[in-house]
C-alpha cells in the first residue's frame, strides 16, 4: 500500500471517493510526476517539485498548486462554483471538483513552475 493509498484510507469515508477521482486525475495530467508524501499531504512531484497536492479536511478537500495556476484560472474556478485562495481549491461531496479542471490545474501548475 502507498502512501497515498494509507493517506485516503485515513480520511473519512464520505471524502474518500473524491480524494481518488483527484488523485487519479493528477496522476492522467502528470504522467512523470512521481507520488509522494510532504508535509503530511500527497502530492505530485516534478524535478524535485511538488506541482500538485491534495488533502481531506473534516466537511471538505483541498487541492494545492502554484499561486499563478490558481490566478490564471480563476474563472474557471469560480464557473464551476468552488472557492479557492491563494494556492488551493476547495471542494465537497455536495460540490465535488470537475476532472477536467483538476487536470487543467494541474497542467497550469507545472507550466508555472517551469516544469
């Protein structure tokens, strides 16, 4: 078992199906990413950076990536009616996170960090 796989059994049941669909998404957008666990958060590492990362909280999820993919994308964010800060967006069973804009996150995340 990955780390990433002790990490979504740990969250609670009802978040776990979104932690998966966001986890394999990543995993689609970032072929040569390698998983890894920092900080006590799966990620998606790139030549030693972390281009995407996920989380499970107690009512909601979060998905982190570099400040510029968040800015760049901001209408896309706020289209599919999720709230995002600096460097993440978070979502719930009640608003789960569209595939296709986890993906496109995490492209714009690598392309901003250069990767």
């Amino acid at each position: 078992m990955s780390e990433h796989d002790v990490y979504i059994a740990g969250a609670s049941e009802e978040l776990r199906p979104l932690l998966e669909q966001v986890r394999t998404q990543l995993a689609g957008a970032l072929p040569e990413a390698e998983e890894v666990v920092k900080y006590n958060m799966p990620g998606f590492e790139v030549s030693g950076s972390i281009v995407a990362g996920y989380a499970a909280f107690s009512r909601q999820c979060g998905l982190y990536l570099s400040p510029g993919a968040i800015t760049a994308l901001a209408d896309d964010i706020a289209a599919a009616g999720l709230k995002a800060s600096k460097t993440g967006v978070t979502f719930s069973p009640r608003k789960p996170i569209p595939n296709a804009l986890v993906r496109i996150l995490a492209q714009a995340s690598r392309n901003d960090l250069g990767l």
